[in-house]
C-alpha cells in the first residue's frame, strides 16, 4: 500500500508546526517562548 507523504492530500498522518514540552501532565510552552527547528528527518 501508498501512502501520501504527511501534510499533503490524503495523508493519514499530520504534524503540528511545533510542540510543547509534556512536564507533569501538561503542555507546557518555553519559558522563554523559544522554539528551535529539529533538522532530524
């Protein structure tokens, strides 16, 4: 089976723009506000 490439049309798979960190049970954004790109594929 093909499957469509994630965020494309028909895709069965989506991702966020970005993440939060999960600390205690909660998404909890940076305390600085400061995101970083992760360059891992």
């Amino acid at each position: 089976m093909v499957y469509a490439q994630p965020g494309t049309d028909g895709s069965i798979v989506t991702f966020a723009r970005r993440y939060d960190n999960f600390i205690d049970g909660d998404w909890v954004a940076p305390v600085e506000g400061r995101y970083f790109e992760n360059p891992t594929p």
